[in-house]
C-alpha cells in the first residue's frame, strides 16, 4: 500500500529540491531595468497633462485590451504573494523562493504600465482605476461564482502555478507581437522569459512531487486543469476580452492545449506512469477524457474563429469596393 504524504511531509522532503530549483534559477536569469524598456523619448510629445483619446494609442484594439488584461493581471500581486507564501511556507528555501519571485514578478507591472503610460497607448485614468479596483477585490482562484475552485492542498497550488506560468508566458510573447511596436515586442519578450523560468522551476518541483506522492499529485493535475482559470478572470469584462484575444491570437483553447497542458504533461511522464494505484489510474483516466474534451472544444473554436475571420474579410472586401 502507498503511503500517505501530507502537505507537511511534502514540504519538508521536496526543501532541498526547492533550494536546487532556487539555484539554478539564479544561474538562468538574467537581472534587467524596467526603463531600459521604455520609450521615455516619447513621452515629450505625448500630450501630457490633456484628455486621452483612442487616436492617441499606436496599438491595435487587441493589443490594447491584450496589454491591459496582463497588467492587471500582474497587479494582483499581493494577493499571489499571500497564496503561495499560506501553501509554500516562508521558510528556508521556499520563502527565499516566494520572495525572489515576488520581486521579479513586481517588475513586470513596473514596466507594463510604465510602458502604457508614456506611450498614452491606454487611457491613463481609466487604468488606473481598473488598477484600485482589481487590487482592492483581491485574487482566489477559488473565488465565488468564478466557475474555478480554490487549491485545496500545496499539490493544488503547485500544479496550478506550472500551468499558470506557462500561460502566462504564451499570453505575454503573443501580445508583444500584437503590438508590432519594438520596445513593447523587446519588454514583453523579456518579461515572457522570466515566465517561462517561473514554469521550469515549479514544474521540476511538481515532477519530484509526483515521485513522492503520485495519486494525490495526479489527482491535483486532474482537478486543476478540469477547473482551469487564468488569473485574470476576476478582471472586469474579462469573458468578453478574452474572445477578442482568443479571436486575435493572443491565447486561445488551442495555444492553451498544445502550448501549455501538453507540453507539461509530456515533461511529467502522465501517460507513461506505472507508480499509480487504482485512485490514480482513475484519477488519469479521468484526465484523458479532460484531454479528449479540450481538444473537441479546440477545433470548434478554430472553425468558429475561420468563419468569423472569414465574414470580416468579405465586410471589408465590400467596403473597399464601395
């Protein structure tokens, strides 16, 4: 019989492998200034001081709401604090990793908005209120009638932030690129590499969490992703930006499928496995059948969205002609 690993016993057995993690993170980052990324030069001709208006943003619509979704997103950071410090503990390695990367998380909304704000690419006035109001309702992934459940378990929280990270990352190179703009395209360039080292040292976590523990920790994959949501979603309008961002190719079902929960999966040997007793095995049959569903709700997606795309070039074609 498996024994049982508690959350305590996991903490404990996986310390020396947070602190490796934490270590070779050191080595793979690289230290950067948020101002190095951006166009102070801009800011002289910027109409400072006057009203906003649409025409002054050099940004796409879809860059627009894009770039402000990640913002917001990236302000919520004390509430991500709080949730991985009550799960991660503040002790030796793990609070020396809860605290590093709350430092580097915090210098990605420092250039974001200083980013916006000189470029007058965003209404200034109302990003910041969305700004009062995204921090002052706070962040739970369990949040009510938010159709997500809360990590129940330092399992939980593991596996959602690997999965978390990664998204983010896709979410962030992909926005860069919408903005056809370099000094958005280099910052969120760089700010996606420090997402994707964020994912590598939880998911090489999460992998060693799975030697020790594998039916509760693929009973925690299984449970995440069937609840998935990104950290947004509290934010204001969130559905109906996240359409035209999914419609832009900012992140879609596809990119979230074969991006982001594959690729992890893969890494993580789930389908490969032959440590699960019959919780687990239930547990991954569970998930395949997840898999399955994802990847039917994917295609309907792209087929809807080539339709869509479709129907807008025919408008624009007649417009033309006229």
């Amino acid at each position: 019989m498996a024994r049982t690993v508690s959350d305590l016993d996991l903490l404990r057995e996986l310390e020396p492998v947070a602190e490796a993690g934490m270590n070779l993170h050191l080595a793979a980052t690289k230290d950067w200034n948020p101002h190095d990324y951006v166009p102070w030069s801009a800011a002289a001709g910027a109409g400072v001081g006057t009203a906003w208006t649409p025409e002054d943003s050099g940004l796409t619509e879809v860059a627009r709401i894009a770039m402000v979704t990640n913002l917001l997103t990236e302000d919520n950071l004390p509430s991500y604090h709080r949730a991985i410090a009550e799960h991660f503990s503040l002790d030796d390695a793990w609070g020396a990793w809860v605290n590093r990367w709350t430092v580097e998380e915090n210098r990605h909304g420092i250039a974001l908005r200083d980013y916006l704000l000189v470029t007058r690419a965003v209404d200034p006035v109302a990003l910041e209120l969305a700004r009062m109001q995204q921090v002052t309702a706070g962040f739970s992934p369990g949040q009510q009638g938010q159709g997500s459940v809360a990590p129940e378990s330092m399992l939980d929280a593991l596996v959602y932030v690997t999965f978390q990270e990664l998204a983010t990352r896709v979410s962030h190179r992909n926005t860069g690129r919408a903005c056809t703009e370099p000094y958005a395209d280099a910052l969120l360039k760089r700010v996606s590499a420090d997402e994707n080292l964020h994912m590598i040292f939880y998911r090489g976590l999460a992998a060693s969490a799975l030697e020790l523990a594998p039916d509760r920790a693929m009973h925690s994959i299984y449970r995440i992703l069937l609840n998935f949501q990104m950290p947004g979603f509290s934010i204001p309008n969130f559905r109906r930006n996240a359409v035209k961002m999914a419609v832009g190719g900012i992140y879609d079902m596809r990119q979230h499928l074969d991006d982001v929960v594959l690729p992890v999966l893969r890494y993580w040997r789930m389908f490969d496995r032959d440590d699960l007793t019959g919780a687990g095995e239930r547990s991954r049959e569970e998930l395949a059948e997840l898999i399955g569903r994802m990847e039917a709700e994917a295609a309907k997606f792209e087929a809807s969205k080539a339709r869509y795309l479709d129907r807008d070039r025919s408008r624009g074609a007649r417009s033309v002609s006229a």
